[in-house]
C-alpha cells in the first residue's frame, strides 16, 4: 500500500527477533539493508542478486530507537514539521510477524493497530486523506487533489527517482471489505466520540458471570473472551439519516448535552412532535449561557447498535415514565443469534453497566443460523435462501416450527432440510389421526369428559391405561424440565417420541378391540378417559411449538375455555408414574418387535397367529412383570399361548446332544477313537454332562474301562421342529412356528377380515353401518369360515355371512390368499338411522336397538305393534325400561294437547334445555318432560299458567312455583354475573364461560342422616389423625380382645409399649436404626412390606402402624405412599383391618389430602 508511505511515522521491530545488516552485489550494483535473520536468501531471490555478505547481526531490543528518514521527507512538510521522542524511529512491538523483512512501516492515521502502536509512543495520528480517498492539502503539493490509488504508481516512481526502492511487488492479502457493496474499506483517522468501555469492563465481566447463559460457554467463553478483549467503543456515525448524537455547541468552546424533547422546548427551529432524526433535528438552535450566541447540534449520529443497546429501557419509556420500567426491568429473557455476542448482547451489557452498573438481563438464549441443505449460509447473491412463505404453504407453519425446534439445539446452526420439515409433518399427521381415532368412537358412544371422570374410571383402568398415565405424567414433567432449561430440541423430541411410540404405535393398538364393547362399558369408559386426557395433555404441551395444530385438536376434543391458549399449563403428577410398570411394558415392546422381526425373517405373515412363544428369563422380576402383562403380550405378538422357564432352568423340550472331539480323544486312545466317538453318541448326553461335572465319566470298552476327560466333547443344545431361537435383554425366546389345523383357520379369518375392512372402506361406509357379506372359495377355506364365522362377522360388523355358489353385493372382490382364491360380496344393509332413532327412545338401549332391528323393527310404531312381553323377550330390558319405551308415544300424544301450536318460534330440543335447567329444582328428565308436551319455546313457557303446567307429568307443584317465579323475574332475558368471577353470564349459559363454574341452582333438601357404623369393618384401613397414640392402641386392643390376631409396628420402645397396654405375645416391630432383634431399620421398607404380607395372608388381622411420619422422614412422602398403596390391598384382600397413627401437623395440606384419599376411612 503504497500510498500509506506519505503518513509514515516509524518502523516496528520484534524486540526478541534477531536482525542482520546484509550488503548484496550483482554487477555494479551494491545495495545495505536490515532485515530479519533468516530472510537473507529468500530477499536474494526477490530482488535478483548475486550474492550477499552479513556485516553485522542485531538483536531485535537493539534496533529500538535506531532513526531512521522517512521516504517523503521532502514532499510532504508535515514529516518536517512533526515532533515527537519516537518520531521516525525504530519501535518495539511483538505483533510483528517472522514473515517479509520482519520490519513493518508504521502509519497512525492509516490503521487500527499503527493508531495503537503510535498513542502507545505518543505518536500523533497522520491522515492527509478525505472520506473519498482523495489526499489534503496535509500531503504536500505535489499529491494534493489525487485519489490515493492513482497514486500509488507515482509514489514508486519518486522512490525510485530518489534511489528509496528497495524492491517493488504485488501481493495478494486479507483486506477489508463493505459486508453490503463489497468496496475495499479505507482506514483514515477522524474525530469521533466514544464510550469508555475500557473503564467500565471489569465490571462488565463480573455481570457476565451473574447472567444465565443458554449454552453456558455462549456467555463463559464467547461473551466473556470478547468483552475481555474490547476497546473503547465508537458510538458515532458520520450519516444523512439518523439518531442524533444530543450535544449542542457554541463557536465559544460551550456545550450542552439534551437528555429529554422537553429541554428544547422554545428553542429556534422546534415544533412540538416534530421528527426528531437527522437531518430535522439539525434545524433546532439553542441559545449558548455562556455567550449568549446560537448553538449548533454537531452532525453526528449514533451508531445503530447503541440505539438496540438502550432499548430495554427506552422502550418502556424510561426515564420520564418509570412504572412499567420498574415493573419490567431488567429483561427475564433475551434471545439471539451467536453473531450478537459482539452485538446486541455486548452492547446491551455495556449500556445497561455505564447505566444502571448491572446488565439489563437475567438470562440470554443463543440461538444458531439457518443455513442452507450444504451448511452453507443463505444469501440472495447466492440464490440459496429458503422462503419460509413457500414452506409454510406446502407443509404448513407448525410443520415448519416443529422441526425448527426439535432438530438440534438452539444453540446450534441448522442446514436446513426439507426432508426434516416433511417428517415434521408426518409426526403432526400421525397426532391428528388418534385425534380422529378418539373423537369417532367417542361420538358414537357419546362419551362426555365432565361427566366421565378420572375418580369414576380409576377402579377400572387396565395395565396399558396406567402405563400410559405413567408415560404421560412423565412426559410433563420431562417436557416441562426441558423448556425450563431452554433445552427446547430435547422438549420436541421428547414429545414426538410420545405421540409416535407411546400414543400412536402402541396405546391405540392395545384398545382398538375395546371401542367395540357394549356402550357404557365400564372397561371402554377407563379407555375413553385415558385417551382424551393423553391428547389434551399433548395439545396443552404442543400449544406453544404448534399452536395452529393445538387450537384444533381442542376444539375437537370440546375444550371448556375459547381457546387452548387460555388454559392452565399441565402440572404432572409424578405419584402416577409407575417405572415396573413401564420397565415391563418396554420389556414386552422389546419381546413383541423381536418376534415381529423373526417373522420376517421366516417369511410368516404378522396377521397369522404363532402357536406359542416359551420365554425363559434371567431374573424373577422379570417373570413377574411379564406374567402380569401377559394378556398384551399375545394380543400384540399375536401368539395363542405364552410358557415360561424361570431363572436357572433349561426348557423341558430343548434337545442336549452330545459331540466327541476325534482329535482328543485320539491322542489317548488311538486304535478305538472311533468306537468310542459312537459310543458317546449312543448314551444319554444330560447323564454324560452330569457325570462329568460331578468328576468323570468312563467307558466300557473291549473289557477295559475307558475314563473320558473333559476335553474329548462337548455338548449343544437343539429344539424341536419349526422352533427358532431368539434373545431379548431379559433372557431368551423360543419361537414355535408350527402351523396347524386351527391357526391355518384362524390365519385365513384374518385375512378374510382385512379384505371386507377394505371393501367397507371403498364403499365409503360408516363405522357403525351394517353389512351382508357373502364368499364363495374352496372346500377347504370355507371349513374355515363356517369355524370362524360369528368371530369374522363381529368385527366386520356383518347381520349375515353366507358361503354362496355366485357372489353378490354392491362391491365384489377377488384375491389370492395362500394359494387359495376367495371371492367376496360385501352390501350395506342400511340400518345405522333405524338403529340410532330407536335408541332416542326412553329405555332403549344401542344394543336393545340393534336387537329390536335384527327382529324387523324400524320405527317407533312397529315397536308398539311388538307388544310390552315380546320387546322384553328381544331386548332382555328391565320390565320398567321396556314400559318407559311404550309409553313414550302415548305420553307425547297426550300431553301435546296441553300447549296450543304456534305460539313463539320453536327451538330443538337441545337449545332449550340449557335455559330450562337455570330454572331453581329443574333437572334434565323434567326438562324433557316440558319438552314433550309441547313447550319447545320460551314464550310457550312464559305464557303458561298454573293450570296448564300441572297437566304436565313429573311436574310437582315446588317445581311449577319455581318456573313461574321464574318466568315472572325475567329469567329468560336477563343477563347475569358470575358468582365465582364476575363475568357475564346469559340465560342460556350452564356454566361460566371463563371460569367453568356451575350455574345451575340445584334444589336444597334434607341430607338423611349418615348412618352410624359400629367399630372398626374388616377389609378397612384407617387413618387415625392425633397428636398422641392412646387412642389408636386403644382401638387395637379392643380388636385383638375380640379375637383379631394382633401386629404392631411402633416408633416407641417395644417393652415400654406391651407394659402400657398389656399387649402379651402380640408380635412388635420397632422401628429403629440400632439393629438390635425385633427392630427394623426405617429403610428396608421391603422388608416390612414383606412381614406384613405374611402376617395378613393368614386372614383376619389388625394392624397397627404407629410411625409413619419417622417412615417418612428416613425415606420420603412418594416411597411411603406407595408402601401404604400396597398394604391398603393386602388389608382389604385378607379382610383384615389397618390403622396408621399421624400427626396431621407434619404433612402439608397437599400431602395429607393424598394420604387420605388411600384409607377407607378418617378418625
């Protein structure tokens, strides 16, 4: 750079490098230089001499000071007039490098590190250059008016001229460019202001360290390796547009800074609410204190980057406004990408630090780039950037942000892949789908989540409800930890690995078969509930990364607030979780995916039962485990029977055979090798194996006795036929593939089956439409289907299956299966409406209906015509349900006459009832009533007297005081608030829309006395609430004086107890950490479950546990719980009776209430 050499002010040497003076010579030509040792040959090269001779060696540290004459003395007057104790002299600096001459020119007011270099040797700044690279009158006459790079050629031609060129070259290195236009950017020396960083970063420092950094190294190592490294910052800009720099001066050396638009109020040039930016702003004169003249703003603005640093708190309007300031501030969290810590992030802390002498947030989220599928950053230029818009419209928004979120760590850059954003959406499809899943068979049985509670399902909740209660609770908790660290992909991936492996995958498959029980199943309730909890609780979780999904999945579900967006965040209740439970089912996941892969290994279809699967296990527990989820087990792995080995036993049918190893045996007994080889074979190889273990094992041979030796066999195990092995973490798999006779059958059910779902699907028909199916196959398929018939027609929901010579129907199908050709017809019978508007009616129940239509029923006259003893006889209803329904058309006859037709608009049933059941002793059943006899408007009712409302049935004479004071209030058109929150309510409104409370007033009666129950019921356990135990061993003595055996687990010294209340033999357990005989550590709560275990199988025992919160101190609440769960069974299984003793002061509200919920009873 050629044109620096005018603004040269002294040469930088490395005080630790050693130096040499080197004379070269070519042909008349010498030239002395000083160069770095080590660079002689090389600088020969260059400038193409012929040899070279070192006069001297320097070291570095001597150079320093040595002057030197600047190459345009002469020319430029300032390298004359200049002054200055290290101007045009040698300068220490380590950041010379080994490279070059290892001397480098040191120009001021050309360069960052020269300004340095040259500040640290007092060295004033030199820039005879303009902003537009074009050199000042400072330059000298001679360069004056010239652009630097048209220069540059006449400055090496005057060096030349005057005999100061060394050597001239070109070079290509790293050189500043604009990031936006891509010009070279020139350094020149201009008079700026500056923060005075350097003052204020130590403290800066300390603040990184208080900060919650997300990764931690973003603010440890990134944030805190910048800030150490910073200099004074430069907050002004030389710009026509921009944030004023507020500082006003005078042509007298006055200034004045304006904090706030009110101090320039009146001043020349302001109006109120003018633009405040440059250039407006410029237009604003102050009157100067000092010397009464105008005072002019100067004409810098401030860098865009101290803007974003004040913007926590200027965006709350501080300081003229400091509520929401004190209120807000500092920032709880702050999120942006890695770049910004050399930008928002450091200039925020060094604002709010010169500001408030603390950091302006409390934790930082470092998120990555969006790079390209390549790992390459997106530009225009380069034509790689991804439009979100385009994406969102092909896959949608929260495909798009579900793997944003999910597909690395935030704070990770990400190439992005429209592969994952597909998978995204899978995921999101495969949610919505059990979504539909649930809804359908919801609606069909009506299922209603405030009615259906968890408290009336738990008692029938099977191991695949509780184990996906188990997973869900978890889920909550672990996506909930995730968030809360900002570890944002683990909450993703968790989540879509719930709603694939634990929701979709597996809970589905295992209650498909329970949607088609009878409506009302309690089982098929259990099953409802556990659905519909899964799927709110995963809409609540996916509200915040896929709010559009959410929003729609809770409407589905019948969400009670306006939007997902307004509900509580899902709490989870880790006393749910059960982790044998999970443990068991992953261990029967692993078994069943196992076996599905050794199925295709075989090439066995997975519709085909397997005869049996015998598993034999490394451990007890897991014999246990997999014996209680057996059931799953076989349904899953579709197997008709499952066997068990138990630990250490071999499976009786496992074949042990016996191998001779001829060289051995060889090498002993050369000349009978053979004989001996067939002898082995012949005999029993487990008597064999069991000789030698023992010892030895011999041989009669020839007449002589023949000891065989442990090396001479060896022994393997083979199965019986069509048996493969397999292993899984828990032990091994024996698989029986034989297919007999009644799998064959059941196989070809299966597949018969899967063909008529398919054709019903074609057919566009309704899950619960009926259908005539008819099959024409061979001899041998059709044995098979008259085996199978009732089950093949129960699920294809099918009134008739007929094997035919010629097939009909409204879709006809052929296939092959197994080499056998089946042909099926498959026709709607059309009886889903006839079905569905009989059940309306009172009495009749959905199977009641389908029984009434498998007898020719289809309206509600042909079910009069049947007769009260024949519809019992079809329906197997209850004589009062049977008469209810045949009174039903009469009743509607009657009473239609108590209401004259067309008075006020009519409205469905459905939309009146919610205004009649506000009505004070009104409940559905006397709404329906009011309904039938022709009250279907509210200005029917409001019309009504007293007279009329009593020829309606059911109506009592308080009920038609209530409708009619009612009516009088204007019940029907008045608006209300809510007792609870105070939100409008309407006439027709049963509960609070934001609250959910209740609004139905409920009529008072007498609650009946609560019948008294003479001591302790056997089967009961109780919890005793008192400060003190006399009580509680009062109640047990009075047990075990009536016979009751006796057994008593106390936190008091045993002989202190049996003295005070003469417990004789009964058998005492102190809990204790001493050790001594009959204590018990606090602990080995094993083990105590274990002795009372024994204890209560023997059956009517009382059992006194008085200790319980010394049990919960050693352990704690959730282990203990679960040890009362177990024991509380036990009692009641063995018809025994416990008492635990408790302080209540010791439990917290939530707790006790826990505790309580356990015991059958309180006292």
């Amino acid at each position: 750079t050629p044109w620096t050499l005018p603004a040269n002010l002294a040469v930088a040497a490395h005080p630790d490098f050693e130096y040499v003076k080197v004379r070269y010579r070519r042909i008349g030509v010498t030239d002395t230089v000083i160069i770095m040792k080590g660079l002689e040959e090389e600088i020969k090269a260059l400038g193409g001499w012929e040899k070279y001779e070192v006069l001297q060696t320097i070291q570095g540290d001597d150079l320093v000071g040595v002057e030197y004459i600047t190459p345009f003395v002469d020319e430029v007057p300032y390298q004359s007039q200049a002054t200055g104790k290290w101007l045009h002299k040698v300068l220490p600096s380590k950041t010379v490098e080994a490279s070059n001459t290892g001397l480098v020119h040191i120009a001021p007011g050309h360069g960052p590190e020269d300004f340095e270099l040259g500040k640290e040797f007092g060295l004033e700044p030199f820039c005879p250059v303009d902003e537009a690279g074009v050199y000042t009158p400072l330059v000298g006459s001679k360069y004056v008016g010239m652009h630097i790079k048209k220069a540059n050629p006449e400055l090496i031609k005057d060096l030349e001229a005057k005999d100061r060129l060394f050597f001239s070259g070109t070079i290509e290195h790293r050189f500043g460019h604009c990031w936006r236009c891509k010009s070279p950017v020139l350094f020149r020396t201009t008079d700026q202001w500056f923060l005075k960083i350097t003052q204020v970063k130590n403290q800066m420092l300390e603040e990184i360290e208080k900060v919650r950094w997300t990764p931690d190294w973003a603010g440890s190592s990134r944030e805190y390796d910048w800030t150490m490294n910073a200099r004074d910052w430069c907050i002004s800009r030389q710009r026509y547009w921009g944030i004023p720099i507020p500082v006003w001066t005078c042509s007298c050396g006055e200034m004045r800074v304006v904090g706030m638009t009110d101090e320039l109020k009146g001043a020349e040039g302001y109006v109120e609410d003018m633009e405040l930016h440059r250039p407006w702003i410029d237009s604003v004169k102050l009157v100067c204190p000092k010397c009464g003249g105008k005072m002019s703003r100067v004409p810098d603005v401030l860098d865009v980057w101290f803007d974003s640093a004040v913007a926590s708190w200027a965006q709350l309007g501080f300081p003229k406004k400091r509520d929401a300031f004190e209120r807000l501030w500092p920032a709880k969290l702050i999120v942006e990408a890695h770049d910004q810590t050399r930008g928002w992030f450091y200039s925020q802390l060094a604002a709010g630090v010169i500001a408030f002498g603390r950091a302006p947030y409390e934790s930082v989220l470092m998120h990555g780039w969006m790079l390209d599928s390549q790992g390459q950053p997106m530009s225009k230029s380069k034509g790689n950037v991804v439009e979100p818009g385009k994406v969102i419209r092909e896959h949608g928004a929260d495909a798009l942000r579900f793997y944003l979120l999910k597909t690395s760590a935030p704070w990770e850059d990400v190439s992005f892949q429209m592969e994952g954003v597909k998978n995204a959406r899978k995921t999101l499809n495969v949610f919505w789908n059990v979504v539909n899943f649930a809804t359908t068979y919801m609606a069909i049985d009506r299922f209603e989540p405030q009615r259906i509670t968890k408290e009336a399902v738990r008692a029938h909740l099977n191991q695949e409800d509780l184990w996906l209660i188990s997973r869900t609770e978890k889920l909550k908790n672990e996506f909930t930890r995730q968030v809360n660290a900002l570890e944002l992909h683990k909450a993703g991936r968790a989540l879509e690995q719930y709603i694939l492996d634990d929701l979709s995958r597996w809970y589905v498959r295992l209650i498909r078969d329970r949607m088609w029980s009878e409506e009302g199943d309690a089982g098929k309730l259990a099953a409802y509930r556990t659905l519909y909890d899964a799927i709110m609780d995963t809409a609540l979780l996916l509200a915040p990364i896929c709010p559009h999904l959410a929003e729609e999945v809770y409407r589905h579900m019948d969400g009670s607030k306006p939007t997902v967006h307004m509900m509580d965040w899902p709490n989870s209740d880790l006393t749910k979780v059960d982790e044998r439970l999970e443990k068991a089912m992953s261990m029967v996941q692993e078994i069943v995916d196992t076996v599905t892969h050794e199925r295709q290994l075989k090439n066995v279809k997975l519709r085909w039962p397997m005869k049996r699967v015998v598993i034999k296990v490394d451990s007890n527990d897991s014999l246990i485990s997999l014996r209680a989820l057996e059931d799953i087990l076989k349904s899953q792995a579709n197997v008709k029977k499952i066997e068990y080995v138990g630990t250490g036993e071999e499976w009786s049918e496992t074949v042990l055979n016996v191998v001779p190893n001829p060289m051995a045996i060889g090498k002993v007994y050369r000349q009978w090798a053979s004989k001996i080889a067939v002898l082995l074979q012949s005999r029993p190889a487990g008597l064999i194996k069991e000789s030698m273990q023992r010892g030895e094992y011999s041989l009669g041979i020839e007449g002589q006795l023949v000891k065989i030796e442990p090396n001479m066999v060896s022994f393997t195990v083979s199965l019986p036929k069509d048996v493969y092995a397999a292993t899984f973490s828990g032990g091994e798999l024996y698989l029986d593939f034989e297919v007999t006779r009644e799998i064959e059958a059941e196989g070809f059910s299966r597949e018969i089956i899967r063909r008529v779902q398919q054709t019903r699907k074609d057919l566009k028909l309704d899950v619960e439409e009926f259908i005539k199916v008819e099959i024409l196959t061979d001899s041998k398929v059709a044995e098979y289907v008259k085996m199978w018939k009732q089950h093949i027609m129960s699920e294809v929901r099918s009134k008739s299956l007929e094997l035919v010579m010629e097939v009909h129907g409204e879709q006809v199908g052929k296939w092959e299966i197994e080499g056998e050709t089946v042909e099926i017809g498959v026709s709607s019978m059309n009886l889903k409406d006839s079905i569905k508007e009989l059940a309306k009616i009172p009495g009749i129940t959905a199977k009641a209906a389908e029984a009434l239509v498998d007898a020719g029923v289809r309206t509600e006259a042909d079910l009069k015509q049947l007769g009260e003893e024949r519809i019992e006889e079809i329906t197997k209803l209850p004589k009062a349900d049977v008469r209810r329904a045949l009174h039903h058309s009469d009743r509607n006859a009657e009473v239609g006459k108590a209401v004259q037709e067309g008075t006020g608009k009519t409205m469905d049933k459905s939309e009146i009832t919610p205004y009649l059941l506000r009505i004070p002793r009104m409940n559905e059943l006397k709404a329906e009533m009011l309904y039938d006899a022709g009250y279907d408007s509210l200005d029917r009712l409001q019309s009504a007297d007293r007279d009329e409302l009593k020829n309606v049935p059911g109506l009592g004479s308080k009920t038609i005081d209530e409708i009619l004071k009612y009516v009088a209030d204007g019940g029907f058109q008045r608006c209300s608030a809510c007792s609870k929150c105070g939100h409008e309510v309407t006439a027709k409104d049963l509960n609070c829309p934001d609250c959910g409370t209740s609004l139905r007033v409920e009529a008072v009666e007498e609650e009946p006395e609560a019948p008294k129950v003479n001591g302790l019921q056997d089967g009961y356990s109780y919890l005793i609430k008192d400060d003190r135990s006399d009580r509680s061993y009062e109640l047990f003595m009075e047990q075990v004086k009536k016979g009751k055996r006796g057994f008593c687990i106390t936190r008091n010294y045993p002989v202190k107890i049996r003295s005070k209340y003469d417990l004789g033999e009964t058998p005492i357990v102190w809990l204790s950490n001493v050790g001594k005989e009959d204590s018990l550590r606090p602990k080995d709560l094993e083990k105590l479950n274990y002795s009372l275990e024994q204890f209560l199988t023997q059956g009517q025992g009382v059992v006194l546990l008085d200790g319980l919160e010394y049990l919960i101190t050693n352990n704690n609440f959730l282990t203990v719980l679960r040890f009362v769960q177990s024991l509380r069974d036990q009692v009641a299984i063995n018809n025994s009776i416990m008492m635990m003793v408790l302080n209540p002061s010791t439990l917290d509200a939530n707790e006790l209430n826990l505790l309580e919920k356990e015991m059958d009873g309180t006292l």
